[in-house]
C-alpha cells in the first residue's frame, strides 16, 4: 500500500473526520461527561479540605476537557500522513521533555517521584505524550521497513525498536515510572506483531527479559516488592499495604447492582486514596453500581472495536498500524486500571482514559482519538 499524500486523504467540503467516526465521538462524548460529574463528585471532600471549595478539581478538569476536545478537532482535521512526516521531530520533543522532568529546576518531585514539568496553569506529564510518541515512531519505522521489504529480518525489524523503546525506558525508569514501561513496551510488542514481525523474533527474547527484569526491577525494589505482596493478599494487612486495595473492594461490594446515587460515596470520604485520578472507577462502582460500570465498559468497548476495524480497513500500512497502536495504547489502560482496582492486576497508578482527574492523560488521549478518527476517514473516502 502507498503512503504517499495524495487523493485519497480527507478532502474539505466532505464531512469532517471529528463528525465521520461516530462510534468513537459519541462514546468520548459520554465518558468525559460521565468523567466531569464523577470528578467532582470523587474530589469535592479533598477538594474542600486542600482549596477550600467544593469545585477545584470540577472547574480544572473543565478546562482540561475544553483544550482537549479542540485538540482532538485539530489531530483529526490534519491528514494523518502528516505525523508520518513529523514522527521524528515528536520522537525527539517526547525525549526532549523525559530529559528535562529529570532536571530539579524543572521537574517537580511529588512522592518521590519526578514525572510532571510546572508550567503555571498545570502541570504536564511527558511519560503520556511520550507513549503517543513512541506509537506514532514505530508506525512510521515499520512502514518504512515493510516497503523497502525488511521488516522480517531481526537487526532491521527488531533491533532500532528495541533501542528506541530502551532509551525511553531508561529515562522514565529514572523518574521512576515502571507502570509506564511495561504499557510502553506491551504496545511497541503488539504493533511490532501486528506489522508482520516475525512471532518467533518477538517471543525469543521474552523467556531471558522477563525474568532479569522481574528480579531487579521488582524483586530487588522492596516498595514494588511490597505492592506486589499486598495486591496477592491485602487482607492481611488492611491498613497498609493492602489498604487501597481494600477500601477499593469495600466501594464496588457496597455499590450493589444500581449504586448509592451520585456524591453518596463513602469511600471517597478520605478512606480510598486518590479517589478522583487513579481509583475513580472504584468509586464509580460504588455511586453507579454494577448498571453503570457495564455502561461505561461497554463505551470502551464501542471505541477499541471502532479502533480495531479502522485499522483493518485504513489506506496505508502506516495508518494501520498507527490505528492498531491507538487502540492498544487505550486498550491496556483501561484494562490495567479496571484491573487495578478490581484486584485482578497489582497497584499501579495509570488514569482511566477520559474519565480520571488530569489535564494531560485527557490531552493525549483525545489528540490520539482525532488521530484515529482521521485514518478512519481516509479510509471511508476510499471505500467511496
């Protein structure tokens, strides 16, 4: 397939890829409305304790979801080919800024850890946009290998991915995010798998890596060490490590099949920490009940079956697989924090996409959505 620009790019006077892709427009519609009650109602106690008013939290996350959605029309009115072009140039900035959060005049250090850069209004995460980055690279790589016919060989279709990948890793392990590096890694693997690498090249590796990293990246951390002993049994100890865990339980056991209403958590009440960021879907299932988490599952659903298909049906294997990156990188956010909180997977502090408290999560989830819509697009003028 070529990828040149050309006809069969979105052309103005047709309908706008924002309002083409409906099963991915009003589904983000929905969720960020859901997000915004749901924030505030998760952050009015913290919110009155820390700024004294019930709606910090509501009147930020607002402006988040204004800049957001006009970022989402801007990434999907530009030709998606366009970031083909720009995929080194977003590759070095992403790099760029993981460098400067490492720096003490410019990062800001937040329980030990330094992965936000203050610039006044808000503070911004480069380990989010640096995933957005890194799908938009290894589409523009893969692309590039598979049409000179090398993706197949080892040091052409896995090496640079590999160093790429390590050096993002290596100065985001130094803020230290390891949550990130796993889902950074999880993508590059499956858009490496769906691009045709070979299987074989993909899993040989697995059984030396696995275990190394297992050993000196968890085992050899004793806080990681403990969360993964606490999410194995947190009943044993309630009241710490186990104790988000626990009272996240406690909020999904006491929300039943319909919720306790709106702004009727308990949990919310000091006892889950982070109710409004990493543990809202805890207390979702606690106000909405069972009706509404399945409600919201299933709008994921509609959007990574829409992403899916998209990346079936795009024009250019880099549309392809910068749909199937989009979609995994959506996917497995919303499984590891479903899971988190659930207590399927361990601890880990990843948002839920367009529903948890944070200005750049949202940013960089609805530019990739404006990114997808616009392959999608393309792909249905072809179909016409």
């Amino acid at each position: 397939m070529a990828d040149t620009l050309g006809s069969r790019e979105y052309i103005p006077g047709r309908l706008h890829p924002f309002f083409r892709e409906k099963t991915i427009l009003f589904p983000v519609l929905i969720l960020t409305g859901i997000g915004l009650v749901m924030v505030y109602s998760a952050s009015c106690a913290i919110s009155m304790d820390e700024h004294n008013t019930l709606f910090y939290y509501l009147k930020r996350q607002s402006i988040f979801l204004f800049v957001s959605f006009c970022i989402m029309y801007i990434t999907a009115s530009l030709p998606y080919k366009l970031y083909k072009s720009m995929a080194y140039i977003i590759l070095v900035a992403a790099i760029g800024l993981l460098v400067a959060v490492l720096i003490p005049a410019l990062g800001i250090k937040v329980n030990n850890a330094r992965r936000w850069l203050d610039f006044g209004l808000f503070a911004f995460q480069p380990a989010e946009f640096a995933k957005l980055a890194m799908i938009l690279f290894m589409a523009y790589s893969l692309s590039k290998k598979q049409e000179i016919g090398k993706l197949k060989e080892f040091s052409i279709g896995i090496v640079p991915h590999a160093i790429v990948f390590g050096l993002m890793a290596v100065l985001i392990l130094c803020q230290p995010d390891f949550g990130t590096i796993v889902v950074l890694g999880m993508i590059c693997w499956g858009m490496m798998f769906a691009a045709g690498v070979p299987l074989l090249y993909l899993l040989s590796p697995l059984p030396v890596i696995i275990p190394v990293v297992a050993y000196f990246l968890v085992f050899k951390i004793p806080y990681r060490l403990e969360r993964i002993m606490g999410f194995l049994n947190p009943w044993e100890d309630p009241l710490g490590i186990g104790f988000q865990l626990t009272n996240s339980l406690k909020a999904f056991g006491s929300g039943g099949l319909f919720g306790k209403g709106v702004g009727l958590s308990m949990q919310k009440m000091h006892f889950l920490p982070e109710p409004h960021t990493d543990f809202i879907f805890s207390i979702i299932g606690e106000e909405l009940g069972l009706i509404g988490v399945t409600i919201i599952l299933v709008l994921y659903g509609l959007i990574l079956h829409t992403g899916t298909r998209i990346a079936r049906q795009s024009d250019t294997f880099f549309g392809a697989v910068t749909a199937t990156g989009i979609t995994l990188y959506l996917g497995l956010q919303v499984i590891i924090n479903t899971g988190v909180t659930l207590g399927v997977l361990p601890t880990k502090g990843l948002t839920l996409p367009f529903i948890s408290y944070g200005g750049t999560s949202l940013i960089i989830n609805m530019a990739a959505m404006g990114i997808l819509m616009n392959i999608g697009a393309a792909a249905n003028h072809v179909k016409k």
